[in-house]
C-alpha cells in the first residue's frame, strides 16, 4: 500500500493539498500534482458538526488498545468451596490465598490504575465525538500517565486532566483540533482545561511545536466541500502573511478560516463569514478581525467589509 508523500520532490515544500474531490495530493507551493487517484478512507456520510458525525456513526470504539494493562481481567474468589460446592481443606485453601495475593498485586487495582481507567473512558468519548486518530489517543493517554506520575491529577478533574492530554498530544502530531473545541465536551469548560494545559507543559517538560495555521486548511476546506484550488490560495495566502509576520501571537484556527474565507472569495466559491467560523470553530468576530487584517497586510484588492 503507497504511502501519501511528505514533501514535494519538485520544489520540496512542505505545504500539500489533498483534494479526495478529485483524487489527488499536489503541492501548495508550486502547484505539482504529486498523486493521483487516492482514496478517502472516510465515511460515505456527510456530517458538518461533531454532534453530526456523533448521530451518523454505525461503529462504535475502535477495537484498539491503548492500556492494555488496564481493562478485564480473571478475579480469583477467596477459597472456601470449588466448583462442586465442596469445602476446600486447609493446605489448599492457603495455597489457593497465595495466587489470589499475587494476583491482585498484578492487577489493576491501584489508585493509579482506576484513575487512567476513567480517565480512556472520557479519552473515548471526547476522541470519538472529534474524530481523533489513534495515534495522537496513545500519545494522550501517554501524556496523562505523565501528569499522574507527577501528581498534577491530585486536587484537579480527571476530565480536565485527559482533555489537556488530548490537546497536548494533538499538537505534537499537528492535528488541527482548538482548546476550545476540546474543552466544549467537557464539564470544566475552557478555563480549567487551559489552566491544566500549562500546568502539563511547564511540570512534565513536553516540548510543543508551534502550531501552523496551514494544518487548519484542509480540514476547513473539506467541512465546507471547498476545492484544492481554494485551498492553494489558502495556503499561498499565510505563507505571505508569516514573511510579514501577520500571524505572530494569532490563533492559527482563526488566521486559517481568515485566509480560506479570502482564497473562497478569490476563487468564486464564496462562503459567509458565519460558515467558515462554524467550520473553523471559532467566532465570527475572529474571522472578521483576522479577515481584515490580512487584507490590510497583504493589500489585497478586496473590499474591508
């Protein structure tokens, strides 16, 4: 089975397009079709939402695992009768004690233990309703076995915890999922999530890259059935916008619905402001605020308002 390529041989930029629409992977830079006739691996189903895609779902959990310490296991019952209901002697009894000691000392049975059980379950949930990969999952649950270990889960949420896990793990694999987004399907809300999040990266020493408002492109695009070329233009737009430094200390999900709402309109496939928040996640005052900006920065030929 081919693997989609990394880079363009042609120019070497890293900046690709998938277009499933019509089948091909080209680069964003020079414009070379690297391949053709992929295949989207997706459902058939069209959903525009989270809570869409949660409805239109027939799978359930993948059948993967992430702990494979953690889950069913064979409980041996204190030894007073066998299987025939006939009373177990002494020496058996003691001996029978013995395995039911070393297994429970094998099992998971600690506090640890029961806390990351809870904490895969809400890990399930959130990653099934977001659609995240496996695995950025095992990087979660890694991550969360870090804050645990360094007792940062002691005094706070489970949920907080793992939700600051999974963005945590999603930004070091570079998949295009906001705080906010996150946090959304959580009791603790934002704030609490934020708050564990920089507490994670200041007491465990995970290193993050910064994140690139190009990976929120494609998946922008794709939400609003958006052509490749639109999303070259997209991506054309922000590299501008970095070599004059309009995107230092901007959200990357809003600088990148800002620039697909530009390119949309340049191309003639033009979506409402409102449209590309929902899809970007992220209000329609960012958009507008980005939009500006880059307008103004870019002095492009396009009415401010």
């Amino acid at each position: 089975m081919s693997t989609l390529p990394e880079k363009c041989p042609v120019c070497g930029g890293t900046q690709l397009v998938r277009s499933y629409e019509r089948g091909e992977v080209s680069c964003a830079q020079c414009g070379a079709v690297l391949t053709e006739k992929i295949i989207d691996t997706g459902p058939e189903w069209r959903a525009f939402t989270p809570e869409e895609k949660m409805k239109r779902s027939r799978a359930g959990t993948p059948l993967i695992s992430i702990a494979p310490e953690v889950g069913m296991s064979t409980v041996i019952e204190a030894p007073y009768k066998d299987a025939f209901g006939r009373s177990i002697d002494l020496k058996k009894r003691l001996e029978i004690l013995r395995w039911r000691k070393w297994q429970i000392r094998s099992q998971a049975h600690s506090s640890m233990e029961r806390n990351l059980t809870q904490a895969i379950a809400d890990l399930e949930r959130i990653s099934n309703i977001l659609g995240i990969p496996t695995n950025v999952k095992e990087e979660a649950v890694d991550t969360y076995r870090k804050a645990v270990e360094a007792g940062l889960v002691r005094g706070r949420s489970i949920e907080s915890v793992i939700a600051a896990s999974i963005y945590t793990a999603c930004r070091k694999w570079k998949v295009p999922r906001t705080l906010e987004e996150i946090a959304k399907y959580t009791k603790a809300g934002r704030k609490d999530v934020s708050r564990c999040y920089r507490l994670l990266l200041r007491e465990t020493g995970i290193r993050i890259p910064l994140s690139d408002p190009v990976d929120f492109v494609e998946r922008i695009s794709e939400t609003l059935k958006l052509s490749g070329i639109v999303q070259k233009r997209a991506a054309e737009l922000i590299k501008k916008a970095k070599e004059l430094r309009l995107t230092s200390g901007k959200d990357p999900a809003g600088m990148a619905a800002a620039a697909v709402y530009i390119a949309a309109l340049l191309e003639g496939e033009k979506r409402t402001q409102r449209e590309i928040a929902h899809a970007a996640q992220v209000t329609e005052v960012t958009v507008r605020n980005r939009y500006k900006e880059l307008v103004t920065g870019l002095k492009l030929d396009i009415p401010l308002t």
